[in-house]
C-alpha cells in the first residue's frame, strides 16, 4: 500500500467486505471516497450536513474518528433508525489515523 492510503472497508449488503485503498492526502471526505468508488450513496446536500443522505454505520475503528460536530448530530437525531454508532460521511475527512476502518452504508 502506498504511504499516503489507507484501508477503508465497506460490508456489503450481503455481509461480504470490500477492502478499498483510499488517499489520505487529497482531502477527501469518506462520502466524496465512497460516490467515487461508485457506492450508492446520495449525498443530496453534497457535504454540508443538511440531509443525512451519507450516514454510514461504523462496524469497526469508531475511535479512530473525529468528535462529532453539533451540527452532525443534530442531523443524525432526525433520523428514525439511528444507531449509537451512526455518522455522517460527509463529515469525516480521510487520515492516516482511520486505516483499518470499516463501515456500511446506513440502512443495507
């Protein structure tokens, strides 16, 4: 693996997990990695944390994250099946300190 990846992991909808190579030095956010890994993720307000389109389930690595904003969480509150473990993609930017990650998309 190249010294500015990381592996981030997504499980499928079948339980089966994708292991991906994604850059760290481009200042990517995971849901901006996951459309261009052409995952289905709508991202409706493209990454302003309006529409919790992203919101992705942390399975492994959650305390490998940033703290989450108050405007984070208080779009994760609107949803009606939300998990303690629940985070917007938009709001986490790629770095070196989320290798081994592994997460799936909210709702599979």
């Amino acid at each position: 693996m190249e010294e500015n990846n990381i592996t981030v992991s997504i499980q499928n909808p079948d339980g089966s997990i994708t292991p991906l190579e994604a850059p760290v030095d481009m200042g990517l956010s995971l849901m901006e990695f996951l459309k261009a890994s052409e995952y289905d993720i709508l991202a409706t307000c493209g990454g302003m944390a309006l529409c919790a389109t992203c919101c992705v389930d942390v399975l492994e690595g959650e305390e490998k994250l940033n703290e989450m904003s108050d405007d984070e969480y208080a779009m994760l509150d609107t949803l009606p099946d939300l998990l303690p473990n629940s985070r917007l993609a938009c709001q986490l930017k790629l770095n070196p300190a989320m290798d081994g990650l592994v997460v799936k998309l909210h709702g599979t």
